[in-house]
C-alpha cells in the first residue's frame, strides 16, 4: 500500500528545502504573468514564494499528496490547490508559467514530460524545474546497499528504480531547443550543515527514503534505519564541532518558450 508523504517530517528544515526554489525563482524573467502552475507544489512553500513576487497573478498549485495539500491550504488559504498527478495535468489554457521544484525527478521518463509542459505555456511562457541531482551521493548508494544485502532484499527489488536519473545539461537543451529559444541550465551543490548522522535520516526520511521504508513493515523499517545509520556514521564523519555536511548537487532549468 502506498504511503502518503509526511509534511511536518518535510518541514523539519524548510529554510533549507526552499532555499532551492528561492534561486529557481530569481532567474525568471517574467513581470507578470497572469496564470501560474507549482507543480509538485508539497506543503506549499515553493507556492508562497511566487504569490508573494506575483501578486496580481492566479497562482495554483498541483500535487498529489492530500498530506502536502492539507498543509498547503492552511499555510495559503486564499490560493488555489488541486489533487492531481503531474504527468496527467491537463490545464483549460494555457499558463505563463509552470514552476517545478524538486518534483520532476520522481517521473519516469521525465525528458518527454519536460517537452510536454512547453506545450502547456503561452508563447513567451516559461518553464522553471529545479531536481535533485544526488543519487551517486553516499546517502542514496547506501540505502541501495543496505537494501540489496539486506533481509529485505525481494521486498525492495524495484525501490531504486522510482527515482528517475538526472541527465546532462546536453540532455536538457535537446529537450528544450526545438521548442524554446532562452534555456539557462546550471547546477548547484549545497553543502548543508547537519548536527549529526541522525539528522541526516531524518533529511531523506521524507523524501528518498520513502521508496524504501513503505513496503517494510515496522520491525523491518527499524532495522533497515539501524543499518543505514551505520553506514552513514562511517561515510559522514564528524567535523571538529560534532556536526556533518550534507552535499547536495541540485540541477536548474529555465526555459522560455518561442513566440512562434
């Protein structure tokens, strides 16, 4: 059975979650745009930030955890949120701007879906995706690790596969090129600090470890949790002061959409 996402586990470190969306959202070079989609929108922290720089624009946000919209809708009880999967979305018109953060890399195949969201945009329109770029980082080779060695290793057979692998900057100005003429793409990585191993769990709890933890039952999820701290100790040692830095590569694109 397929668990909801937990918000208050995601907001454990808002400021550091949002500070992404903060970045994506600078370098669009829109004044005002009259109809705005947050795809992926969660809790609605990424939707705060653009009604608060458009405010005279109709902002929506999109996602399909009733967890991340219950806080959405009481965060910003004046904007407009919808259940409803990203690959299905199929607007009435056309918007001016689709923002995407840290929502498409859990999209298969989401090269095409990048293509078919331009079609969604006014000409003009553009198109704002900002996708976690970690998966060779040492917290997810671990949980791979510890998935494929593990007791649990049949249950947790296709975990791995639900997020999908970030592609070059190549891949992503062929996806764009024949449909956009302005296409900014750079990466970012983060280093954030953590005050332990610990707090590193309960970074990805909420969000790559999901895949892992919901088909293990609670005995299993404490022992899969054990393992994975272990492994964590040893590849996040402390700093002098006790705590951990938490590389985090990150990939941006914005895109503007031809005129013709």
């Amino acid at each position: 059975m397929k668990t909801d996402w937990n918000s208050n586990q995601y907001l454990q470190y808002e400021d550091l979650r949002t500070r992404p969306a903060h970045e994506l959202l600078s370098r669009v070079g829109l004044d005002n745009p009259k109809s705005i989609m947050d795809l992926g929108c969660g809790p609605g922290n990424s939707t705060e930030l653009l009604t608060r720089r458009f405010q005279n624009s109709v902002v929506t946000g999109l996602d399909s955890s009733p967890n991340m919209l219950a806080e959405a809708r009481e965060r910003l009880p004046g904007a407009d949120f919808i259940e409803g999967d990203i690959i299905s979305w199929a607007p009435d018109t056309k918007v001016d701007l689709i923002f995407a953060n840290a929502s498409l890399q859990w999209v298969r195949n989401h090269g095409k879906l990048i293509s078919d969201l331009v079609d969604k945009l006014v000409p003009s329109g553009v198109l704002a995706v900002q996708m976690p770029d970690n998966l060779d980082e040492p917290t997810h080779r671990l949980m791979r690790q510890v998935a494929e060695e593990g007791p649990w290793s049949k249950k947790l057979a296709e975990a791995s596969i639900q997020r999908e692998k970030i592609g070059s900057f190549a891949d992503y100005y062929n996806y764009l090129s024949g449909q956009c003429d302005r296409i900014d793409i750079w990466s970012t990585s983060y280093a954030h600090i953590l005050d332990s191993a610990e707090a590193i769990v309960e970074w990805v709890s909420s969000t790559g470890l999901r895949p892992y933890l919901s088909p293990l039952d609670e005995e299993e999820k404490s022992d899969f949790l054990k393992a994975y701290l272990r492994e964590l100790k040893k590849a996040y040692p402390p700093m002098r002061d006790g705590k951990v830095i938490l590389e985090f590569p990150r990939l941006f694109v914005v895109a503007q959409k031809k005129i013709c």
